[in-house]
C-alpha cells in the first residue's frame, strides 16, 4: 500500500497476519519520475507482534465500600493497544469449598469493576473471613461459541469492621487559606467520642494532628463527609501538603485506631478567589466556594454557563441584581431550595436549574414566562411520563380538638409538589403530604388534594384531582370516649360514653383548660370504680356521678 509523502505514520491493513506472530514490514521512499516510473530506495524495516489486548491477564484491586461488600476492580489492558478491542464479558469466579465458583451474573466487557456483596450462593460476606477471586474475559464467536482469554492473578480479600475504611478521598480549596478535605466511609463512625485524626505539617515544619468530629464534618452529596480545613485557623503551612488520618472509635475511653486513608498531595493556591469574575466584574464565570448561603457579588448582571454546575452544597441564592441567569448555571445542584431577587426582567437559560428538585419554586412569580428557556427546569422528577397526573390517594383524617381536622397522604416522589383547594387554591411546600382543614363554625367542607408539577418553564400543571369530604365541629371533641365542649375558651366534659372501670381527665385538651364537669356527664355509670380529675376543676354539674354506685375513689 501507499501513503502521501508527507505523512509521518499510516494504518496498515494486511491480510493474513497471525496473532502472537512476529511479523517485518518494510518501509520505502518511492517518487514518480518523468518516466512515470517509481523510483526510490528502502528506509528500513519494523517488526512487530500483533496481540489480541482483550484476551491479556487482568491485574485486580479492590476497594471495601461497606461493612459487607466491596467493590472488585481490574485495569484497562485494551488502553495499551492503538485500536482497543474489548472483551463481550467477564466471567468473576470465587474459591469456594475447595474449587472456584462463577457468578451467575458477569461484568460487562467494558466494565472496569463490579461490587460483591455475596458470595456465587447468595450468602452474605462476613468481616475477618479471607475471600479469593479471579476473573476471566471472554469473546463471542460468530457460531454461538466463546473464546476464553488468560486467568487473572488471585486477589485475596479481607473485609475490615467498615468504620476503619475510608475512601475515595479528595481535597478541594474552598477559599484563599481553606480547603475540604472530604471522603467516604464504609460504615460511620456514630459515637458522640469517635473521631477521625488528621495529620499535617504546621507552621514550625512539624508534623501535627487533630480531632475531626462527626459534628463538625459536613454531609455532602452521595453520602460523603466534608471538612473543611483553614491553614491560618489551625497553624497548617501553607507548602505542598499530604493530609492522611485514621478513624477512631472510643469504648469506655479506649481507642480503636482504623485504616490509615491518605488524601492526594495538594499545594495552595495564593491566587483563589471563590468569585470567579469577567475583567469588566459583570459576569460571573465560575463559582469555586461551597458556602451553602452565596450572595451575587455587586455589578454581577450575568451568571454564566455552568458558574455552579454540579455544587452540591448550595442552599440559597440572592440573585443581587443579576438579570440573565445563563445556560446550566445552577445544573445539578441538588440542594438548592431557595432563589431571592428576580424579578420581570430576569432571563433564565437552557437547563439552568437542571436537576434542581428540591428547589422553591415561587421565586418564579415575577418572572416573565417569555423569558424562561423551554427546557430551564429539566430532570426535576423520577418519572418524565404522565402517569402521575391520574394517580389517586388515599387520605386519612384524623380530627383535632375542637374543630381542625388533620389530613395525610402518601406520595414517593418527593419533588410532587400539592395544590389544595377548598374556596381557594394553596400551594403546599415541597415534601408536605399533609394538610390542616379548620372552619369557624360547625360545617361540611369538601377538599381537593391535587398532585402539581413543573413543566420545563417552571410553569404549574395540575393532574387530577382526589376529593374529601371533611366534616368539622369547633364546638365538640371526642376522645378515649370523653365527649369535650367549648365555650369562652374552657372546656367542659360534656358526656363519658365508656366503659372502664378507671378513667382520667386531663387538665387540658387542644391547648384549652378543662374547668367544668357538666351536668350528668357520668350519670348511671355503674361501671365507673375510680376517676382521676385535675386541679383545674371548678365546677361539678348537677348529678354529673349520680347513680355511679361502683364509684369508690375520686382523686
């Protein structure tokens, strides 16, 4: 074959080649003459042995990523070649009495890890017990056979009490002297006296530690714990640092030390700033801090793509005069809930609040509709189909004293937001699944508990709505079988309709002072032995225990 003479590399296609064979193929420098002949001279030669990577030896790892289970890991031998061929499958096999047993389930060719959580039987793995495995890859072949590649090496596992491994650690710099350290831990420690010890290098060029208590750790995204270190607050200096600590579990003032965990070498940069501003200071390009409660800085009106994309400890945003919120500024920011300062003017982006689903979506009432991306409020639900508009609930009502009546419901998805309507429309919070109904006077009120959700422009659709009559008297409450009413704000026991031999009023009921015994309230009780009243009784009505004749104790 041929290549321009410019060219410094080609791909060469030959047929015939054999794999793990040694192969020459020889270079020339060939020009066409005027002759229209080639005419040149040889450069050389390579030799080479083409290998089939997929079929290689993987090298296995692993990493334990709860008190029972860890996550089993293999390297990429595919990388090592110009133009990768994967494996179809793995198939993962564990010593077992005496022999190896496969997985039922295999690994995907291009996976590079699998979690274990059992073993080939289903039985769960136990803390201390040495587990071995080895994995193989696997190539179809067109007539429904496979082709096995070699056998890993054995990997010996052994799983720790989860509270001595951490993992997947990473230090980030949060502010101009600061950093977060943050990690995750395959069982925490939950003690009040456990600590993680941090070890670094202080100012004096001395090796230094400190106690790093669960109370004083963030939690972060995806279950991982976050610290946030300040050099100048804890005499950290300010030269290349490798942060490692160890857990620590406290019994009866004994300490356990865990698994030394050592966080990637990191060195400060004097230059941070936690805005990242354009020269002219009207658009804010990248947000680097983690402050959960961010205010715009002044003479900000641009926030740009992506300036808090993926920040997780965001809460609230004071928008500060800002008027166009750009494309996937706040994507995936899973904890924001709350948005002050816009208004008509405001201009919000594509996917801007992508995946934002707990946040409160009210601060929209000022926005122009015309204004708003189609798409700015993407990825806020489980389930992107219209089932949820015809779902149906059930409700319980459980009466309150003297009037209100409490309503509950169930509803998974926690970013379904309620309308309730009864004479009007009211919007309930993210996350409430209940609703008080209250009326001043004696009265039948029906209510609609209506499912809402957001479309891509933030505007409310409503789905269909489940109705319930709810019957409601302020004057009367019935409990254990007391019947209680009130009048100018004290409450008389108006009927007992039980049967115990033992019964006790209450000094109050629903906040109000029960004073009054009322007329015949246990009259002919004949079962009544003993009744417990508070001190707050004033009254005793007419024959209220008449005709009680197994009435014998009165406190």
């Amino acid at each position: 074959m041929a290549g321009n003479g410019s060219d410094r590399e080609a791909i060469v296609s030959i047929a015939g080649l054999k794999l793990n064979k040694s192969h020459k193929v020889e270079i020339a420098a060939l020009r066409m003459n005027s002759a229209e002949t080639l005419e040149g001279s040889a450069l050389g030669s390579v030799k080479f042995t083409p290998a089939v990577m997929w079929s290689k030896a993987r090298t296995l790892s692993y990493q334990q990523v709860t008190g029972s289970s860890f996550l089993l890991k293999w390297n990429d031998m595919t990388k090592l070649a110009d133009y990768p061929i994967y494996p179809d499958y793995f198939v993962i096999e564990m010593y077992v009495g005496k022999k190896y047993v496969a997985y039922e389930d295999t690994a995907d060719g291009k996976d590079l890890s699998l979690e274990i959580a059992s073993t080939p039987a289903g039985a769960a793995l136990k803390v201390g017990t040495t587990y071995k495995l080895r994995i193989t890859p696997y190539k179809n072949n067109e007539d429904g056979t496979s082709t096995k590649g070699t056998v890993s090496k054995v990997l010996s596992v052994k799983l720790l009490d989860g509270w001595k491994v951490s993992y997947d650690l990473k230090v980030e710099q949060v502010d101009t002297d600061a950093v977060r350290l943050s990690w995750k831990a395959a069982a925490s420690l939950d003690d009040t006296d456990d600590y993680y010890l941090l070890y670094y290098q202080n100012t004096k060029k001395k090796t230094a530690s400190m106690k790093i208590y669960l109370k004083d750790c963030q939690e972060l995204e995806d279950g991982r714990l976050g610290y946030v270190l300040n050099y100048t607050a804890k005499g950290v200096r300010k030269v290349k640092q490798t942060f490692y600590m160890y857990p620590v579990q406290v019994v009866k003032k004994k300490t356990t030390k865990g698994s030394k965990a050592t966080f990637k070498a990191f060195t400060l940069d004097g230059e941070f700033q936690p805005f990242e501003l354009s020269e002219d200071g009207t658009t804010l390009l990248r947000y680097n801090g983690i402050d959960a409660n961010v205010t715009i800085p002044d003479g900000v009106t641009f926030i740009g793509e992506g300036a808090f994309e993926g920040n997780t400890s965001l809460r609230t945003v004071d928008l500060n005069g800002v008027i166009v919120i750009g494309d996937n500024a706040f994507a995936g920011c899973t904890g924001l809930t709350t948005v002050t300062g816009a208004g008509s003017q405001t201009v919000i982006g594509s996917k801007a609040f992508d995946g934002c689903r707990a946040l409160d979506m009210t601060f929209l009432e000022n926005v122009n509709t015309s204004n708003i991306a189609d798409d700015a409020f993407s990825g806020l639900y489980d389930d992107e189909s219209d089932v949820w508009k015809t779902k149906t609930y059930e409700v319980t009502q459980t009466a309150q004293p003297f009037g209100p009546v409490k309503l509950t419901w169930e509803e998974s998805d926690s970013c379904v937001t309620f309308m309730v309507r009864t004479d009007h429309g009211e919007l309930l919070g993210k996350g409430v699944r209940e609703y008080t109904v209250t009326a001043e006077t004696s009265c039948t009120v029906t209510v609609s508990i209506i499912p809402v959700r957001y479309d891509g422009k933030g505007r409310i659709v409503e789905g269909e709505a489940t109705e319930v009559t709810v019957e409601i008297n302020p004057d009367s409450y019935n409990e254990n079988d007391v019947v209680y009413t009130l009048s100018d704000g004290k409450v008389t026991v108006a009927k007992y309709n039980g049967t115990a031999s033992s019964v006790t009023i209450p000094e109050t009921v629903g906040g109000y002072t029960v004073t009054v015994i009322g007329a015949g309230a246990f009259q002919n009780d004949t079962t009544l032995v003993s009744i417990d009243l508070p001190d707050t009784i004033e009254v005793l009505g007419e024959s209220c225990f008449s005709g009680c004749t197994g009435l014998t104790t009165m406190n």
